[in-house]
C-alpha cells in the first residue's frame, strides 16, 4: 500500500471500453483516487507502445490470455501485481514471487475502497 497523497503508475492489463466491464470500472476509480491508470487491451493494443515501469499491474485477463502475453508482462518493470478474481495464473504467480515482485490475490476495485491499495 501506498502513502495516501502518492499517486501510483497502474498498468490495467486487460481493460474495456465497456462500462459494466471490471477493468473499465477499475480504471475510472483509479482516477478517481488520484491514480495514473494506463489501458492496455491485449485484442486491440499493441504492447509495443507500452511504457516499461509501472508501480502496479491490475489483470483482468484470463489465465490463458495472460500465458500468450507472459514475454510482456515478463519484459515490464514494476513492484506489484493484483491477479483480479478469475485471473489467478498459478505459474505466473510463482515466476512474479520468485522476481521479488510483491503479488497480490485480490479485488482492486475493493482494495480501493477499503483503502488497501
């Protein structure tokens, strides 16, 4: 968790335009508490024009979709990863621990509003 007045680089692997989509939500209410939220859609976007260093990485992705995208997320800088309910990649969580990153199994939309983030 982050010092309240701080704002974080969050990376919403995952994300939609559609409004009763998680990611969608997720990404409004990280801006709403002062966040940098950046979208990443794996069927649109391209990760090459993905910055390198995030503070975080929020999936809202499946675990198969996150394996296909496992060299990006792998070649990105960041602390720490929410795996979303649904995402949970148990291999994926390994690498990320064993790299030092800090893992979280959790809700961001949650984390959020309980002031876990």
């Amino acid at each position: 968790m982050i010092n309240k007045n701080e704002s974080e680089d969050v990376l919403v692997f995952g994300y939609s335009d559609n409004p009763e989509r998680y990611s969608y939500m997720a990404y409004n209410l990280l801006k709403d508490f002062g966040h940098n939220p950046v979208a990443f859609n794996p069927r649109v976007d391209d990760p090459k024009k993905l910055g390198k260093k995030f503070d975080t990485v929020t999936l809202y992705v499946s675990p198969a979709i996150s394996d296909k995208f496992e060299e990006v997320l792998l070649n990105l800088d960041f602390k720490r990863i929410i795996f979303n309910p649904g995402t949970e990649n148990s291999r994926l969580i390994d690498l990320f621990s064993k790299r030092g990153v800090d893992v979280v199994i959790g809700c961001t939309l949650v984390m959020l509003r309980t002031d876990q983030f």
